[in-house]
C-alpha cells in the first residue's frame, strides 16, 4: 500500500474510528482498518456496486416520496408534518451517532483516568459527574468501596440536571419494590405478556431473570435475559443471551440499545415480566406485536 493511501486511512481513522464502537466497544484499531481498506481495495468492482447502490437507493426513495404526495394529494399543511416526521427520523439516527462517538472518547478518558486512580476502568463508570470533577481537582480522592456497591445493583434517581442520589444495596431494592408500578393481574393465568419492541427478530429459549452482576452465571447461550432494567454490569450476561426483555425503558434505555446493536431481539417496558416470568421457563419472543408468550 503507497504512503498516500496509508496516511489517508490513518487520517480517515482518527475522524472516523468510534462508528463501530457502538455502545461497547472496542473501538477499530488501524490494523484493523488497513486490513478492511486492503479487502474493499481486492475487489473495487464490487465496492463501487455497493457504493452505487446505497446512492441510487437515496435518489429512488426521494422519487417514490414525491409520487406519493402526488397520488395522496397532500396540501401543504400535511406535507409539512411529513418533513418534520423525517427530521425527527434523521436526527434521531444522529443522536445515537452522537452517543457513540462520546461513548467512544469517554472509554479513552476513563482509560486513562483508571492508570492515575489504580480503579479498575469498569468501575469508574459508576462514578457521579461531580465525583470524577472532584477527583480532578485533587479536591477528593474517588471511594472505590462505593463503587463495588453501585456495581452490585444501584439506582440513580435524577434531582437536577447536574444532582443524582445514588442508591445502593437494600435502599436500593426498597425504591424499586415501592415505586415499582403495581400489576392488578391474577399472575397465574398469564400466558403473553405485552411490552414495546426494541428491537426485532425471533428468539426461543429459557427465561433467566438477571438484575444483579452476581446472577451473571445463571446465563448460557441461547437463554432469553429478564430483567428490571439492564446496566452495562450485565453486559457479559447480555452477549451469551438470545435476546432481552425489561420491565421498564424506553427506545433509548440501555437493554434498547444494546439488543440493537449486538442485533438481538428485545422487549422492554413489559412491566410484569419479572413478576410473571421464573428461571427455566420456556417462553417465545414475538417482535412484530410486542409479546412474550410463555411456552411451558
């Protein structure tokens, strides 16, 4: 390869090297993408097809929209909410790009943070905004005790934008059982639970209900993950898994957004299915209406 070529890959890596990142990691190492550069370069004909592909695709959409409007014939006033329905789809495409790029620096920030505090660098995302600030003003030192406990099972409960109260340990399971949304089900006749999509595709497999880094080694693959909510401790959990399913979240909650990018299925925000649902049940994922029907 000419030194053209690499200094433009290397230029290219330093823009660029957090968009298979994700949410995880690890990021593209420029090996890696010489490697990739070397493979598309074997065979440009096909690159190029690719290429055009995606390109005419764009152009064949804008075409089929503006028929569209034509055939439906849209006034102004209903052409424009279209438009501001596809802003809100493009930015919203844009602001997980946005995460994932400040994911990607954040770990290289934390890396480097972890040498200094001799804190494992999976710990220190549990610190607080202002914990780390502190740290950095040499104002205080960080309590690695207290981020064990926050690793173990926590919840942050927002005050301000720039205040959190963090729970741990019992505390912590007493806020969840109080404001834990109360179920006026008979549990025993439940055979589908309902939730939002996620993330689409098929799953079939054995419940394992998994809130705690400590239940982690109930998961074999193939099982399906039932959780409260999902935390980046459980992400080991989450690769064995076949697919997930949360009582709470929303479209940009961790399990979401994890399931789409390990490209696994997922329901969230099923409300009951830790309730309902016990290990070793065998239950079947239905993403094209949101169910969770329990097979035996």
């Amino acid at each position: 390869m000419s030194e053209r070529k690499l200094k433009h890959i290397i230029n290219y890596y330093r823009r660029w090297n957090w968009v298979s990142f994700g949410q995880l990691g690890p990021r593209m190492t420029k090996e890696e993408l010489v490697l990739s550069a070397k493979e598309l370069l074997k065979n440009r004909k096909m690159a190029k097809e690719e290429l055009a592909e995606m390109i005419g695709y764009s152009s064949t959409l804008i075409g089929k929209q503006n028929l569209l409007f034509k055939k439906l014939d849209l006034n102004n006033q209903e052409k424009y909410l279209f438009h501001v329905a596809q802003l809100f789809t493009y930015l919203k495409g844009l602001r997980m790009e946005t995460l994932f790029g400040v994911c990607s620096q954040w770990q290289r920030v934390l890396t480097e943070m972890s040498k200094r505090v001799i804190v494992p660098r999976k710990l220190l995302y549990y610190c607080s905004k202002t914990e780390l600030v502190d740290w950095l003003k040499k104002s205080k030192a960080i309590n690695i005790k207290k981020l064990g406990e926050r690793e173990r099972y926590c919840v942050w409960i927002a005050i301000s934008e720039d205040r959190q109260e963090i729970l741990t340990g019992k505390k912590a399971k007493e806020y969840v059982n109080k404001n834990a949304r109360k179920v006026k089900q008979k549990i025993k006749q439940v055979l589908v639970i309902h939730g939002m999509v996620a993330a689409t595709g098929y799953a079939k497999g054995k419940v394992r209900i998994v809130n705690e880094s400590s239940e982690i080694s109930k998961i074999q693959k193939g099982d399906i993950l039932v959780s409260v909510a999902t935390t980046p401790s459980l992400l080991p959990a989450m690769k064995k898994a076949a697919a997930f399913v949360t009582d709470a979240g929303g479209l940009t909650s961790h399990a979401a957004i994890v399931a789409r990018e390990m490209k696994k299925p997922c329901i969230i925000s099923a409300k009951i299915a830790t309730k309902v649902l016990k290990d070793g049940d065998v239950v079947e994922l239905d993403t094209r209406k949101g169910d969770i029907r329990i097979v035996k």
